[in-house]
C-alpha cells in the first residue's frame, strides 16, 4: 500500500487548490451528515458508509480523478433489458453522475452510480469539501431513480 507524500505544501488560505489525498478525502467526509463511517478508508481509498448506503471512494488516472460510487443489486433474476432502459432513462437527462449495469462475477447484474471529481490540479478545502458533499447524494438520486424507474417498468408489463 502506498503512502501519501507529496512535496507540495499547505497553502495558507483556504482558497488556494492543493493537491487532494485520501486524508483530506476523509477529512471532508467527517464533516456529513449523518456521520459516515470511515473505518474502511485507507490510503488509496476504500468503502464508506452513510446511512444505509455503501460507497466506493477511489483515486484513479494517476491520482488525477477521485470516483465516488454506490451500486443496487437488483434481484439476480431482474430483466437486463429493463435495467438497462432505466440507467438509460437516467444518464439521458444527468450527466452527472454516470450510471451504468456491471456484470458481477457470479454473472448477476449490479447498478453503478459513479461520481468524478477532477482533481489533477488540486483543489482547495471549501471545493473537496463541496464536491465530497454534492457527490455522495448525487449518487444516492441516481441509484433511487433507476431502482424506481426499472420498477415501474416492471409493473407497466
């Protein structure tokens, strides 16, 4: 596991874009409400939990990009036809987040949520603590718009 060193420092105002670890990333996920439980959270990212909700918090793209994401696992016999017409009726109108259908290893299907926040050239603290707290609800939308949308298309059939 890596640990997080940089030879960037601190700025002095709040203001000022520094580059973003995963100790800040828990710092502004301390800051939700509910409390989340960030047990689960290391170095390079991990799962945190809000409420009821699981979400995913990652580095990708050479540290460029953090993902947050939350997934639905539908019922294994649900119609992928069906889900994907609801992620669909979703990202048509959204850009943000992106939702998708995964195929999980036992071949069922899982929904994904998936928030980017570009922070290749560093952010400050008012803005990870503003894209953390806009991306954690934006995905939980997401998944309750597709879980409702796959079911009234079930029971329009």
């Amino acid at each position: 596991m890596m640990t997080e060193t940089t030879l960037h420092f601190a700025p002095e105002g709040k203001e000022d874009p520094y580059p973003v670890s995963m100790s800040r990333v828990k710092a502004a996920l301390a800051k939700l409400q509910p409390q989340p439980d960030l047990s689960c959270v290391a170095d390079e990212g991990g799962t945190v939990q809000v409420g009821d909700r699981t979400y995913s918090i990652s580095f990708f793209g050479r540290r460029d990009y953090l993902s947050v994401r939350s997934n639905w696992d539908p019922d294994p016999q649900s119609s992928a036809r069906s889900l994907f017409r609801a992620v669909n009726s979703w990202n048509r109108f959204r850009h943000f987040p992106t939702a998708y259908v995964d195929r999980k290893k036992d071949d069922s299907f899982t929904v994904v949520a998936d928030m980017v926040i570009h922070c290749r050239h560093g952010l400050s603290d008012l803005q990870l603590d503003e894209e953390v707290a806009h991306a954690i609800p934006c995905c939980a939308q997401a998944i309750d718009y597709v879980q409702w949308a796959y079911e009234q298309m079930q029971s329009d059939q």
